[in-house]
C-alpha cells in the first residue's frame, strides 16, 4: 500500500542504530503507545493513526523523497548525500525539512595518520580518500578546486588508511575517540549534521492532515521541555531584580510570598536555555538558598 491511500501516516525511522532510541523515544514523549514487541518492518501505535516504518537510515530520504512514507527522521548527512546524489543522476530530490531536532549531532571530517605533516587543504590535493559520503567530499573539494581519489566504503572506514586501502578518510565523528583509536587526526571539518524530521513533498488527506497538525506541536513541545528547566529559588527580596537577570531565558517569574519572612520571597521561573552551576554559585552569592533545577516532561503554549 502506497502512502497516499493509507490512512495512517507514515513515519520511517533507523530500525536499529544511533538515532533509533532518540527517534523512538521522541515518539513515546508524544504520547504514541508504540508496539514495536515483534520488530516488524511497521510498528502501528495503538492510540494514533500512525504507523512506525523501521528501516536502515540510508534508506529513509529515498522512502520519503518518493512518496513512500510522508514523513522521517534522518541524519542531515544522509539526506544531503542522498539528495547530491539525485541531483547528479537528474532524479527529482523533493522533500520539506519539518524542523531539526537536536539529536543525533555529528561533523563529517577529513582525517588523516597521526603522523602526516598537514599543510592546509591544498595539500589534500589528489589524496585516495575512503568515505561512505562521496558526493558531500566531492562537493567540499569542488568548492576548494582539489580532487580526490575515492574510495566508498559503507562501514569500517577508519580502518582503511591502516590496511593500505587510503591516504585518509572522511567520517562522521562526534567525539573523536574512533579518529584517535585508530591513530587519525581531524584535519578538515566539511559538514554538521543533526537528525531532522523531513516531509514528502505530496499532499496529505485530511485525515493525515489532522494526525500531524497534533503530533507537530508535541514534538515542539518536546523538543523545547527538554532544554528547559523549572527553577525554584528563596530569594532576597531587595535583589529580585538582580536574580531574574541572572536566569537565561527565563519568561516571567512567579513570585510567591513566604511563610513569615517579609525580606525574602520564592521565586519560580521556566528556564530555556542550559542552566549552569555557575549561575546557581551568582545565585547563591547574591543571598538566594533552596535553589531547586528540574527537568520538565512536556511543555505547550
Ligand atoms: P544505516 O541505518 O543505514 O545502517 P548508519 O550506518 O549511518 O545507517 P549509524 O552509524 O547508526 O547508522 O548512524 C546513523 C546516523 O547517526 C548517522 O547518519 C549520523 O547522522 C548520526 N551520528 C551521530 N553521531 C555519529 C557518529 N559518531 N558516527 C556516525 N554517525 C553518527
């Protein structure tokens, strides 16, 4: 059944890998009572019209940009390549990108052996390069006028300078410890990537319609809980001022009296921004106590 003339909206996600536990939890968050016991290519929800679509990543961009599933969650690499690829075959690379959604954070970089002298981007200049992502390297080395030897591999790829098959790599990397434990080094950094929920670009019955105009404001509501903070403080009153100025982010405060204390108020704030034990040592400086930071489950209006 193709996705238009079935009336669940259809969501394709990693099956199994690093954006499959965010992706599902984030549909959880929502709210979706997801039945994923049996791992079946498609998990329905039980209390939406919804159905999960559980694939390889690679393939999530095509399954969307071809009106396969009307919606996925995808790392921005993979669906630049996936696009630069459709582009150069003159194949029609439609989608709408929903929003960002803040996991699945990752830069694709050129690294090279520990050992080699790097002298700028000129010098990669005709370099044989093992990468999972040729049409992203193509394009950085297009924008700098140097080539690169290819080399595509789909996994192992920091391995390939040590076996004789590259000069260097390009990879994904978040916090370099593959890069080291495989004796590379960064040299240059071509792309950020985040995972994004993306849109085909056909249009939905009304009913589908409807199923995402509730599911989007959820994922907002989510994705905006999980960087805020409920703030709970005593705080002197005479330096309200000065502690509201200290919050980042913060809407108005609401300010509560205390029991039989005139000099000293409680002051309960939502935070949206990272909230920093250096802010809670200003706080404390400035004569505030019972300073409480909590996370926050879900969050509309
Ligand atoms: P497939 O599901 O097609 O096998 P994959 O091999 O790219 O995809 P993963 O290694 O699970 O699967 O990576 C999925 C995505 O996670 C990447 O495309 C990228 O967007 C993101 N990611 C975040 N950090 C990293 C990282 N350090 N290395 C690789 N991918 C990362």
């Amino acid at each position: 059944m193709s996705s238009t003339d079935n009336p669940r909206l259809r969501i394709a996600i990693q099956k199994s890998g690093r954006l499959s536990d965010e992706s599902q939890s984030l549909f959880k968050r929502c709210g979706l009572k997801i039945n994923l016991a049996d791992r079946k290519l498609l998990a329905h929800v039980a209390n939406m019209p919804i159905e999960l679509m559980l694939v390889r990543s690679s393939d999530i961009p095509g399954l969307v940009m071809d009106g396969v599933c009307d919606l996925g969650i995808v790392g921005d690499n993979t669906l630049e390549e996936h696009a630069l690829e459709r582009q150069l075959m003159g194949e029609s690379a439609d989608f709408n990108k929903v929003c960002s959604l803040k996991f699945g954070g990752c830069r694709l970089s050129i690294a090279l052996p520990e050992e080699v002298d790097y002298q700028g981007i000129s010098s990669l200049d005709g370099l044989r390069i093992a990468t999972t992502y040729p049409r992203l390297l193509n394009r950085f080395g297009d924008q700098h006028g140097i080539k690169f030897e290819l080399c595509k591999l789909n996994g192992s790829v920091e391995v390939a300078p040590r076996v004789g098959l590259a000069d260097g790599i390009c990879d994904l990397v978040s916090t370099g410890t593959t890069l080291e434990a495989n004796g590379l080094k960064e040299v240059e950094q071509i792309y950020t990537s985040k995972a994004a929920l993306i849109q085909a670009k056909h249009p939905l019955t009304e009913q589908k319609q409807q199923t995402l105009n509730t599911l989007l404001p959820r994922i907002q509501g989510v994705l905006k809980a999980r960087e805020s903070k409920y703030i709970m403080l005593h705080a002197p009153k005479d330096k309200l001022h000065d502690v509201v100025a200290l919050m980042p982010g913060s809407e108005t405060p609401t300010v509560l009296p205390l029991a039989e204390r005139d000099d000293r108020v409680a002051v309960h704030v939502v935070s949206t921004e990272t909230f920093f034990w250096e802010t809670m040592e200003q706080l404390k400086e400035l004569g505030c106590n019972s300073i409480l930071v909590m996370p926050i489950e879900k969050m509309m209006g």
